[in-house]
C-alpha cells in the first residue's frame, strides 16, 4: 500500500510541530506485526484519513499493554509494561485513545487506572458508532451488501467484560445486510477459544477446539460473513473456517474493513 492511500502520523512527529492529535490510535501488538491484522490497521486508518479524523500513533514507542502477561499470570511483566506505557501516554498528554483490540481496550480502560494512568478508552466499534450516527460516515456502498448474511461474533473482552454489544451491530445494519445471529450470542456468546493466554497452547486432551466448536455455530446460521472485533477472534475464527474448509465460500472480517469495503476504500 503506497503512502498515497493513507498517512500514520506518530506522536513524537506531532510533539515536534507544538501540536496534540484529536485521538491516539492505539495499534496493538496484532495490529502491528500479525500480517492479517496488519489488513484492519490499514483499514482504520484509511477510515480516519477519509473523514480527516486528527489522530496519531505511538509507533515504535508503544509497547504491548501486559494483557497476555496479566492472564498468564505474571503480574510483575504486566506492571513493568503498563508502567513503561502510562510514563509514555503522560509524557504526551494523551487524554483520548482509539483501539481495535478488545484485550487492549479492557486492559488500557480498566485496569491502567490501577496504576495512575487515566484516560477516555473507545473501542473502534463504538467509534465508528458514533461517527455513523453523527453522518461522518455514511456508507455510501452498502447497497453492495444486499442480500449476504452477516453474522457477529462477540468478543469476550468487549461483551461480557465491557457491555458493548449493540454498537458492533449498528455498524453492521448500516451495511443493509441480513444480520444473521448465532444460537449463542451477546451475554451468551461463546469465546473464539484464545482468552485468557489459550490462544498459545493447545486444547486438553480429548476437548473439542474451542474455536471449532465457535465456527460450527457460525456456519450454521448460513452467513457467508462473519464479522469479529477483535484480532484474537480473528486468528480463531480464520483458522475455524480453514478447519471446516470453507475458506473460498466463507470470509472472516473486522468492521473496520467492512465500512471500508463499503466505503470503496
């Protein structure tokens, strides 16, 4: 992708010129090096470019929040990363910060504050909420989207440990696409299977895939879409399809590449 498409000024770039970007895109450790999230960092940001949203990156100066660590049980490693993030955020005056990750969100959200560092969290569901609503984002090629069948998995880190669930699908609906859900969702969804650090070792003995035993509820409501918020949902998911191999007839998509889709961009 060539720069023409889109701009990812840094913080310590904007600092340099005397000036403080509207929002902090938080990126995340997926979103920065995991090649597929790679894809909805680009999609954001093109997004935030289009309707001239003024926001920067930390770049190479933002470090992973100590969500793996916390989880995995090494709170040491978490408070040194946490604490080495919160000096950073001070250090720019950062008030505001937009992330596509839900272990990020909770983490930066609600337990930064823990250590002193307090500042207004949105997930990009919620964001790209409100700028629907405000008419920011208008979804000019969601007629493209007639007649697919969409359904949404629920992160765990956004639903159940935050309450946000309707925003994922305001944004869906202004696709004017079958909203389609599956037998377990919202409070009840079932978690893709990386939570809690399982996402880097294997199923117990004998135990279904918990991202299997995900994939097969989605498959079953027909959607030839499935819609996540989350980079841990969508290794999961991704790698559930290829499992059932149905990876040519059944795609798996953040929102953000979904409006950008839409949005012919």
């Amino acid at each position: 992708m060539s720069e023409t498409h889109y701009k990812v000024p840094t913080m310590a770039e904007m600092a340099a010129e005397g000036k403080s970007p509207e929002i902090l895109f938080w990126v995340g450790c997926a979103g920065s090096f995991d090649d597929r999230s790679k894809k909805i960092t680009v999609a954001f940001v093109k997004i935030l470019n289009k309707i001239g949203i003024d926001f920067a990156v930390l770049g190479t100066e933002e470090g992973c929040t100590g969500d793996p660590a916390r989880r995995a049980g090494n709170e040491f490693l978490f408070q040194m990363q946490a604490m080495a993030n919160i000096q950073m955020l001070d250090m720019y005056s950062v008030r505001k910060i937009v992330t596509a990750c839900p272990h990020c969100f909770n983490t930066l959200k609600n337990e930064y504050p823990e250590l002193g560092g307090n500042y207004e969290v949105i997930h990009h569901s919620v964001f790209l909420q409100q700028l629907i609503d405000e008419g920011r984002v208008k979804v000019q090629g969601g007629d493209n989207f007639k007649g697919r069948k969409i359904t949404f998995h629920d992160s765990c880190y956004l639903g159940r440990a935050n309450g946000i669930y309707e925003a994922p699908r305001t944004v869906l609906e202004a696709l004017d696409a079958d909203l389609v859900e599956m037998k377990r969702s919202r409070a009840k969804g079932l978690c893709c299977g990386a939570g809690g650090a399982q996402m880097f070792k294997d199923a117990e003995p004998g135990r279904k895939e918990v991202n299997i035993e995900r994939i097969e509820e989605a498959l079953g409501t027909g959607a030839d879409t499935i819609a996540v918020s989350c980079p841990f949902c969508m290794v999961m998911m991704t790698d559930g399809v290829k499992n059932k191999e149905k990876e040519d007839s059944v795609r798996v998509l953040d929102l953000a590449e979904l409006i950008a889709q839409a949005e012919g961009l």
